[in-house]
C-alpha cells in the first residue's frame, strides 16, 4: 500500500494494492506495521464505527479531547464521500490547514486522522458506508463539535454537494461552535499534549 501525508501534519492517505481476477478483487486495507514505519504513529483499534448516509449528508467536524484522544482510520465501504481533516490543534505551526480526499468503496483510498485533528464528510451518493476504526473506545463527554461552514475555515464541502441539493446535518452539527468560540471554551487540543501523547504511543509500543 501506498502511504503519504496529507497537507494536514499527521494526518495520511492511504491508497492499498487492489488484486483483481474473474472473481472481483482483493486488498489489504490495513497493516500496522506498515503505517507505523511510513508515519511513526502507532495506531491499534479499540473499536469499530459504521455510519450510513443519505446523499449530502454532512458529519462533522468532530474532534475527541485530550486525554483520552482518538485516532481514526477512515474508509468507504460502499458509496463515496467528500472527506475533510482540519489541523486544529492549538499552537500547530499548520493550525487551520485543511485537506480533502474522496474517498470510494471502488478505489479504498483510506485516510488516517491522528488525535487532535478534527474530522468530517459530505456523503455523495445514497446508502454511503463510512467506517472509523478507532483508537480509543467512546467516553462520554469528550467528543466535541465545530462548526463545518464557519467562514473561518472556508471548508470545500460545495464541491461535494449536489446541484440544487440541501446539505442534511444533525442539530448537534448545526449548533456547534465556531472556531473561535471553541478556542474561548478550551475545546481544542494543545499542539504539545499532542506531540507528547504521541510519543507516549511510541515508546509503550517499542516496549
């Protein structure tokens, strides 16, 4: 599999090796090894989401505080989607960048979101599958929401909607805080307690 960073720092595409026959196909989706060599995060899944989307369906954006953190890594299992990963870690030298990836079930482009960055997508076709394996299982409390069409961020959430179509959003989503309101209310993560639990990662791994 093909691994690469994203313009987001710690975040990466990966595009796996499709093996095809008669049959269909087959491909690795993930390896830990692999993705621990190529980015120097060590990624092992607590636990698996699944969502199911309706065509300009908008999730997000969606972060996990610090402790406990979570990583995500993102694939299309039927369907396709319009997935955005915004650094918003507070004193990152690349705080606000953004990036984008479509992600299909054809192609099984994935993406890893490590903890501190915010995470959310545009559905763009009926019955779209996303699954999240997660670093860290769900704590009550430490999810928290950002606002997706705050201005600030200027995210490209239009390029994935249909023409005419109404983007359909949680009213958690739709209430959740601008960019700065989520700074003023200590939402977002420290750049540094970031860096410093993914060291912690590294080393209880090489343990």
């Amino acid at each position: 599999m093909g691994i690469t960073e994203m313009a987001v720092p710690d975040a990466y595409r990966i595009t796996p090796r499709l093996l095809g026959d008669a049959r269909g196909s087959f491909h690795e989706s993930y390896a830990h090894d692999a993705l621990a060599e190529a980015t120097g995060h060590v990624f092992r899944p607590s636990q698996v989401n699944y969502s199911v989307s309706r065509r300009d369906t908008l999730r997000g954006l969606h972060g996990v505080s610090i402790p406990p953190g979570q990583a995500k890594y993102v694939t299309c299992v039927r369907g396709s989607l319009l997935d955005v990963v915004v650094d918003l870690r507070l004193g990152s030298p690349t705080f606000g960048t953004w990036d984008s990836t479509v992600l299909d079930a054809h192609e099984a482009t994935a993406v890893y979101v490590a903890e501190g960055l915010v995470h959310g997508f545009v559905a763009m076709a009926d019955d779209t599958c996303i699954s999240y394996l997660c670093s860290t299982q769900y704590v009550p409390g430490t999810q928290f929401e950002i606002q997706p069409f705050d201005a600030e961020l200027a995210l490209p959430w239009e390029r994935a909607v249909s023409p005419g179509g109404k983007v359909l959003m949680s009213e958690k989503d739709e209430q959740a805080p601008t960019l700065a309101q989520a700074a003023d209310r200590g939402l977002l993560a420290r750049y540094e307690d970031c860096l410093a639990l993914y060291g912690r990662l590294r080393r209880e791994d090489a343990a």
